[in-house]
C-alpha cells in the first residue's frame, strides 16, 4: 500500500486511513447534508411522545413540573433502653432447654423398657429350651 503524508504534521499515513494518527488531520473532506436524517424526521415522533406521556399523567392526577408537597419534619422519639437485661430471652432458653431433657428422659425411659421386654422374652425362651 502506498503512503501519504499529513499536510498540518507531516507524518507518513497508510492511504486506507481517514484521519492523521498524529494530528488527527481529516484527510477526506466532509460532506455536506442536503436533506434532513432519518433521526432529524423521527424528532417531532419523540416530542409526540413525551406530550402523549404527559397528557397520561395529568389524566391519573399526577403533574411531573410540579414537586409534590414536601412533607413536614416529623421528630421521632427514641426511648433509651433500660440498664436491665430482659427477663423473657432467659425464659424462652429456660423453656426450651426443659423441653430438650424431656426428650431426652423419654428416649432413655423407653430405651429401658425394650431392654427389659428383651431380657424377659431371653430369659423365657432360655428357660422353655432347657426343660424340652
């Protein structure tokens, strides 16, 4: 490819470039418009369609120029907490820890009574053995 050279910095350009690496210098000139754009036509479509926008919100009662009314500062009034700890908490733990060892006193009640069903039908079945 053949090389050109800027005419404002003078620095060598491959051909195929628009513009000046150096001096960003626009080697080809502009054109000039003779009609409007597409996006020219379509502006008037977009201002329709904020005015339609509007008309929407004025017929729900709503006006966006206008701020709504600032409401009024209202003072809030923390109470400080009191010094003592809550007696609930510890009865919820209280609650649920008894409930947790009756579990567990059941387990062990009816581990015993299988234990005890167990030893008698053994020692039934040892002694009905023995004597045939």
């Amino acid at each position: 490819m053949s090389a050109k050279r800027c005419e404002k910095c003078g620095e060598s350009v491959d051909e195929a470039k628009a513009f000046c690496p150096g001096c960003g210098h626009a080697f080809v000139e502009e054109q000039k418009r003779l009609a409007a754009s597409e996006f020219d036509r379509h502006a008037g479509t977009v201002q329709f369609g904020q005015t339609m926008y509007t008309n929407l919100l004025s017929d729900m009662g709503l006006n966006i120029s206008v701020p709504p009314d600032s409401p009024e500062k209202q003072e809030v009034i923390i109470e400080a907490e009191s010094s003592q700890p809550e007696k609930t908490v510890n009865v919820v733990e209280k609650k649920s820890a008894s409930r947790k060892w009756l579990w567990i006193a059941a387990g062990v009640l009816l581990f015993l009574i299988l234990l005890i069903l167990a030893t008698a039908t053994l020692i039934f079945l040892y002694l009905s053995l023995r004597k045939s």
